[in-house]
C-alpha cells in the first residue's frame, strides 16, 4: 500500500494498521458462526483481537492464536491480554509459523491484514519460504509476487474443512497479473468467495485501494459475489449468509469481471461465441508504444527541433490524448499541435557512426548527456542510449490509460507513439475504416471495461493483450456510404468534445442493430454494463482526488 508520506520503516514491514471500525465491522459478520479455534497471522497492533473482544466472541472460542514479527508490538499485546488464557501471542515470522504447524493445526476462523511488502523488501530466507509456499501449491514465484498473495495461499491451508478466512487485502486481487495464480488456486480451494469493495478510502493514510476477501471452504460450490459498498457503513446492511453468489469460472481471468450481474454475464458468454463478433487481435499486430526510456528527453517541441536542427531525425508523434483531436490524426492535426506547442516531434536518430552526426545533433546528445538524461535504465543498457529501438509507423492508435473512455485513433500522418498509446499493424486485406467503426458501439466499449483495470484515480488502463480481447462488430460488408456517414458523425462528436453516447446511440442504431440485426435489448444492457463500471471506477477516482 502507497502511503501518501513515505515511512520506509513501515515500508519495510508492511504494516499498515486497520482501523478499529474496519476490524469491528468484519469480526461482527462471524459473531453467529461456531468458531473454536482463531488465526490472526499478523496481528500487529491487536486490533482485530480488540474487535474480537468488543463483540464477546473471545468468550466463546477454544484458542485464539495471534502471530507478530515485530518483538515489541508482540510485546505489547502479549501484557494486554495477558489475563485471557485462551489467547497465544507467538513472536514469529508467520511464515516460519506456518511450517511449523501445516498438517498440525487447523483453524476454524483466519482474519486479519496480512503485510504488503514486495519482493525486494524481504530477506532471502524470507523470499525462499514465500516461494516454497507458492510452488509447493503449483504457483509460480517471481519479484512482482507482493508478500500478502503467499499469506493468502498458506492461510487457505491452514483452515478447517469449513473454515473461514477474511483479510483485507490490496484489491490488485481483482485484476494485476501477478495475482493470476492466487485467484485460479483460490477458486479450486474455497466453496465461496466474497470481496466487499469500497467506493471511499477505508485508510486515512494510504492511496491504495482495499478490499476485504472472504473466503469459505466447503462441502458444495457457491461461487464468487462482489459487494459494493460506499464506505464501513455499509457493512450494517450485509450478513455472511446472504445469497447472490456468481458461478466462479477455474480460471486466471481477471475478477472485475464480477462487478456485473448474473444476468449481465450471461450476455457477455453469449456475446464471446456471436459469430457476428471478433477479437480486435485477429485484425492485426498489436504493440506497446516506443519505449524511448526518457520521453521528456526524445519527445521534443518545434521550438527545440529548430534550436539543434532535428527536423530530419524526428518523426510526427502523437503523444496522450491530448493531441489525438478526433479519431483521425490527420497532418493538419499535427500542425495543430506543433503550433501549439506541444511536444510533437519524436527523435529517432540514425545508426550511423556518431562522428557522421551534424554539429547540432552532436550537442543535443552532450546536452542529455549533461542533464542525466543518459542514466535511466532503459537508455543506459543501450549500445548508444541516443538511438531509440523498434521505432515503426503503425496504422492505429489506442489509448493506454484513459479517462471517461478510450479513444482508437487512425494514422493519417505517418505519426509515431510513445508508450503513453499502444500501436496497431492490421493485416493485409484488412480496411482500417472498418475497424474504425466497429468499435464505437456500446458493445465494444462494454468490453473495454471489462478487459481493462482500474489503474488509480479513476483512469481506465489497458494493455496490448487486453485490446486484443475487446469484442468488436464484423463490418467487412457494410455499405461504404452509411460506413463514411458513421465515422464523420463520431469524429465530429469526439473534435467537439460532446458527449460520446451520442456517437454510440446512432452507431449501435445503424450499424448493430439496423445493418447486423443485433437484438436492441443487447445494446441496451451493454450499454448499462459500460457505464456501470466506468461510474465505479470514476467514482473512486473522486474520491481518491478529494481524500
């Protein structure tokens, strides 16, 4: 977790308390429950063992175990509740902990916050037992795996057959890649799986985004249910016994997808095997931007290409979204932003012997060189960190990070992209006006949701595989005329900045329904799918911004 002012001491441990409301909230839900033996791996400050006291479920469990790395805090909660028997406070690294007691001990209850410490963070033995957790259970280790996902795998082993366990953890489960693993092995292990998300902070102090899992072992599946709740209030209103659960799919997807209904989802399968549909992947190559390893440096205004004469190294460059005006970029568009000011140049220097480098360039290069500009990684594993790899001109563009929605742009200039945009290469035989139109429809942007993340702050990212799984109409046979008559409508919508479900309402119209005969109801509910999750990220973006 991100904290608004670093504290490397906290960094180090990954101890980011839970506030005691939080804690209350989610010890209340087990209150009813036949608990006898408690886990909390990573007790810190006891403010789960608080929350466990408050609401007199201490007096009705067997054993209470609680696990803490840091000596004095241990310490500490050891003389708090020195006086309750059935409470064990081990002072013990959990991972040590849990070799010691798998196959020993099971528990019936495992609740707490588990640290958020990444790789580098941790010592060797550490990152040796971690993995060990990890592959032992047929996942794979590496350094983006964050020390909370091996907590969650060795806690699952620890429970009873109908055990319980509830953690808050970063809600990256919903969606990163490194947790892929972690959510196939939990959907193999647990009969049911809630995650109660938040549209505010729960953590005074901490940008990141939490949820709080709860999983539940037992005899028949019940599948996976996504509960949104504006804030810790909302917990007044929910049970543990509550119904709504989804069928969970045995897969690595991405759980985001969860934040529809049952109803929703069976449109989205239904709509994965339409014939009248494809995958943006299969209409070409698609590509992260240039990765220059310094865009401040390579990405450069008219103002500086004539100050060390660069016009004949640089090529047109479509930057952010900014200077994507419509869904064309068009030579007058660049001229537009050049104009302006903006960076618009990108600099891609010949290979060729550096004595042969005109003057200017020559002291272009000693400026960087001067400033720094040499010293990131990616230029400084370079043979000549000047010159910039796989520099090429694609047919399209496509928005990486995105706001209200993303923009997929044609190439009309010979333009190039930072890594701020993926690049895309269609096949031969391929119309890029085709492809152009199909994907501002309602179905398609629903699917952008859904194969894409929530970065921070509200924004949309996607990656290149993740484009690639869109869903976008085949309109190989449309007619030309009503083809132009669509895409000057949207290009006129998105250069005057309007609102873009005017483009959507006449395209899903004329183009799915009227020319592919798709049923209007499925443009309708994608169309509540859309905006349904783009609210919801948004909406956490505000928050996050006002906090």
């Amino acid at each position: 977790m991100r904290l608004k002012k670093d504290s490397s001491d906290q960094k180090l441990r990954g101890a980011y308390y839970t506030p005691l409301q939080l804690a209350d909230a989610m010890v209340k839900l087990f209150v009813s429950q036949n608990i006898f033996n408690v886990l909390e791996p990573s007790c810190g400050d006891g403010v789960f063992l608080d929350a466990l006291k408050n609401l007199n479920l201490l007096n009705k469990v067997d054993k209470l175990t609680a696990v803490e790395i840091e000596i004095d805090e241990a310490e500490k909660v050891r003389e708090r509740y020195s006086e309750i028997e059935k409470v064990e406070v081990c002072t013990d690294d959990f991972f040590n902990f849990y070799n010691r007691v798998l196959g020993k001990k099971q528990y019936d209850l495992i609740l707490g916050n588990p640290p958020y410490i990444r790789y580098q963070y941790l010592s060797e033995s550490q990152r040796e037992m971690q993995s060990q957790i990890l592959i032992s259970h047929g996942m794979k280790a590496n350094k983006l795996i964050n020390t909370w996902v091996a907590f969650v795998v060795a806690c699952v082993q620890l429970l009873a057959e109908k055990g319980k366990i509830a953690f808050v953890i970063p809600a990256e489960i919903l969606q990163v890649a490194y947790a892929e693993d972690l959510r196939l092995y939990l959907a193999n292990n647990l009969a049911k799986v809630t995650l109660i998300t938040f549209e505010q902070l729960v953590f005074p102090d901490i940008e990141q985004e939490v949820v709080v899992f709860i999983g539940e072992k037992g005899e028949q599946e019940k599948g996976i249910r996504i509960i949104e709740m504006n804030n810790l209030d909302g917990f007044s209103k929910f049970g543990i016994s509550q119904n709504g659960f989804q069928k969970l799919k045995h897969v690595k997807e991405k759980w985001t997808k969860y934040f529809v209904n049952a109803d929703e989802m069976a449109l989205i399968q239904e709509l994965r095997v339409d014939k009248r549909f494809a995958k943006f992947s299969e209409y070409g190559v698609i590509n992260v931007g240039i990765t220059t390893g310094n865009n401040g440096y390579f990405s450069i205004t008219e103002e500086t290409s004539k100050q060390y004469q660069l016009n004949n190294v640089t090529l047109p460059l479509i930057g952010r979204s900014s200077h994507a005006h419509g869904i064309y970029f068009t030579p007058e568009d660049w001229e537009e932003n050049k104009a302006s000011g903006k960076r618009a140049r990108l600099i891609s220097f010949p290979e060729i012997p550096y004595d042969e480098y005109p003057a200017k360039h020559q002291e272009y290069i000693l400026l960087g060189e001067r400033n720094g500009e040499h010293e990131g990684y990616k230029c400084s594993i370079r043979d000549r960190w000047y010159i910039v790899p796989s520099v090429w001109v694609p047919d399209a563009f496509f928005l990486r990070r995105n706001n209200f929605y993303p923009k997929f742009v044609l190439n009309e200039c010979d333009a190039v992209s930072t890594d701020t945009m993926h690049r895309m290469k269609f096949n031969d035989g391929v119309d890029p006006k085709d492809i152009l139109l199909a994907y501002y429809n309602s179905i398609s942007f629903a699917f952008t949701e859904i194969c894409g993340r929530s970065y921070g702050g509200g924004v949309l990212e996607i990656l290149p595989s993740e484009m690639g799984n869109i869903l976008v109409p085949k309109v190989e046979r449309i007619d030309p005329v009503l083809r132009s008559k669509l895409l000057a409508h949207i290009d006129t919508i998105v250069r005057n900045n309007e609102n873009i479900e005017l483009a959507l309402d006449v395209v899903d119209k004329e183009l799915l329904i009227e020319t592919l005969d798709i049923n209007p109801e499925t443009c309708r509910k994608c169309r509540v799918i859309w905006k349904k999750m783009q609210k919801r990220r948004l909406g956490r973006g505000y928050n996050e911004n006002t906090d």
